[in-house]
C-alpha cells in the first residue's frame, strides 16, 4: 500500500482508490490507484464485499496461465498481464454512487478493489432478496448451473457424485439438490468433508467411493488424482463434467482399465456459453435469471467463509497460493459494508 487516500475537495468519492496487485508469483499487495470520473455507460461502485475463487486465482497468482489461454482467461476490468504484475478478479459487490444506476447493489466482475469505475453494460443489478455477501457467490453459482445443465441428467433417477469439496463443488450440490437431486461427494481432506457435511446442503459426504457406482461425475478438485477417482466412479456409459481449471499444470490418467470398454467420456464445461443442450432455448440473459432465483435461497450462505477486513486480503492471498486457505468462500469485507448489511435487515424486516 502506497501513499494516503485523497479525495476531491466538496466531493464525497475519493480520487483515488485500493486494489489488490498480484506483484510476483506467489506475492501480492494493495496498491493505490488513480480514480477517474464515471462517463456515458460507467457507473462509480462503492465495494461491500468482494470473494476470491480460490483455484483460478491461485493459478494467476502463482503465474501459470498459459501464454495460449490468456486471452480467454482475461477477464473485464483487469489490469496488467498474466506476465504479472496483474490485477485479477471476477466476483465484487457493491452500491453504485455516481454514474448510471445510481442508489442500486450490483455484482460486476471485477478484481478486488474498495472504490471502482465500471462498464454499467457489465453489471448485474441485484434483486432485494439477494443480500450482498451470498451475492459474491454469484459467478460460482453460474458455473455450477452451468455444469449441470451440460451434465443432462434428466429425471432425477441417475447417481451422481461430486469430486472435491471446494466451493465449486458445494454449489453443485445445491444446484442439483434445487433439481431434485441428492448427490454424493467425495473428497480426500478431512477438513472439508466436516465443512460439507455441516454447511446445511442435503448431500452425503464420504472419503471414498467404490468403482462403477454412478452415472454422471462433476470434478472440482483440479487434480490428476480426483480426475481418475471421477472416472473409476463410473459405470457403462458414465461422463466426467469436468470444472477445473489447470493452468499449465499437466494431467496424467489411467485409461487403459475400464475407459474404454465401458465407453466413459469425459466433457469440458466453461461458464462462458450458455450450455449446448439448452443454448436453442436459453439466453445468457435467462441464465442470469435462473442464477438470480438459486442465490435467494439462504441455504447458501452456509457456504461462505466467515468475512476478512479489505486491509487483510494480502495475508488471505498468501494462504491461497500456498494451498492452506481454509474451507468455504474466502469472503472479503470493505469498509461500511456493515452499513449496507444493516441496510439489508430493515429490508427485510419491512
């Protein structure tokens, strides 16, 4: 962090503003930055809350994108290159004070910073019944529809199993318990199993699975080895959805056992495209809808972390690159969200 926060005299926004910086692998920073005026199709966004996503900002943060895939894994609103130094991040909530929207809480996809000037074209405008901490969860919350639209799972009668306990995971559990659905995840740590099993998802939370039990498999946990426990899960004519992200790590797999005589499969999902199974028939737009009604359900917020101050983020970041952050979604407070928070109560109270 450098310098003092300056403001505009008779105004009531600063002139400049807090970001967090990815500064070398593994190190990161608040720095201060320049703040302009919101212009045509901007709007000035007071933070409340931000969340980190904890597998895609450790691959930047320890600087392994690969040159090939930066392009489509630069997100709106950052700042600089997966080269780094760069400023990253896809979850911010926040009220808007200046600019088009004014007086409304939107979510925008954009890195963690206290003050921020936006495209208001990008911004999702938040419904009351959404209060602003669950409404970080609300890209996460995109992905697992969209896994599981792309999953076509049909009825409800097909087994499925969730692999890795990661927020990712936990909200593909909900968003199949929201379709009729109990599904089982697995995963090997016995921390976030205890986390699953009491964030309040109707889900059954084991350590391990026996091979060819289920028909349908969403890997979270961005491992060679959790990749090959969703593929032996399986039975004839089973499919992996696969949801992580593994940078320039690489993948090794058995396929020689069961794979191929059993015509397993295994399917990339990516939040960017609508899933194809409903892409004829669903917007981007109408998923947002579907996003929107999923995130007014208070089942949810058993998934977020307990909240950490602006001023902490880089102790926080530190814990994600080194794979000691604990379980749930590392939830990040600015100053007067307590303010919006109590905000939210009247609301609800009226």
């Amino acid at each position: 962090m450098t310098g003092a926060r300056r403001s505009d005299p008779g105004t009531s926004t600063p002139a400049s503003c807090l970001a967090y910086w990815v500064t070398s692998p593994g190190v990161g920073a608040l720095r201060e930055e320049q703040l302009g005026d919101a212009r045509l199709h901007e709007s000035l966004v007071r933070a409340e809350y931000s969340a980190v996503s904890v597998g895609t900002e450790r691959v930047v943060g320890l600087g392994l994108v690969p040159k090939s895939a930066a392009d489509a894994m630069a997100c709106a609103h950052m700042a600089g290159s997966f080269d780094l130094p760069v400023k990253y991040g896809y979850s911010l909530v926040g009220e808007v004070v200046a600019g088009r929207d004014v007086g409304q809480r939107v979510h925008v996809m954009h890195p963690h910073q206290d003050w921020a000037v936006v495209d208001a074209r990008r911004v999702v405008v938040l419904p009351p019944s959404v209060p602003s901490a669950r409404a970080t969860l609300l890209p996460n919350v995109e992905t697992a529809l969209n896994a599981y639209l792309d999953a076509e799972v049909g009825d409800g009668s097909e087994r499925a199993l969730i692999v890795g306990a990661g927020v990712v995971g936990l909200l593909v559990a909900f968003v199949l318990q929201a379709h009729g659905y109990r599904a089982t995840l697995v995963d090997i740590d016995a921390g976030r199993r205890r986390f699953a099993e009491n964030c309040g998802l109707a889900v059954d939370v084991v350590s391990q699975v026996e091979a060819g039990s289920f028909d349908v498999a969403f890997h979270t946990s961005a491992t060679s080895a959790g990749l090959q426990t969703a593929i032996d899960a399986l039975g004839f004519e089973g499919r992996v959805v696969e949801l992580s992200w593994y940078g320039d790590r690489q993948v090794s797999i058995a396929l020689g056992a069961s794979f191929h005589y059993e015509r397993k499969r295994i399917l990339a999902t990516q939040v960017a495209h609508v899933a194809k199974p409903v892409r004829a028939r669903m917007s981007h737009a109408q998923r947002m809808e579907r996003v929107l009604a999923l995130l007014a359900d208070g089942a949810l917020d058993g998934v977020l972390a307990p909240a950490i101050d602006f001023s902490d983020l880089p102790a926080l970041m530190q814990r994600v690159y080194d794979g000691s952050i604990e379980a749930g979604l590392p939830l990040v407070r600015y100053p007067r969200a307590s303010d919006a928070a109590a905000r939210e109560r009247r609301q609800d109270g009226a």
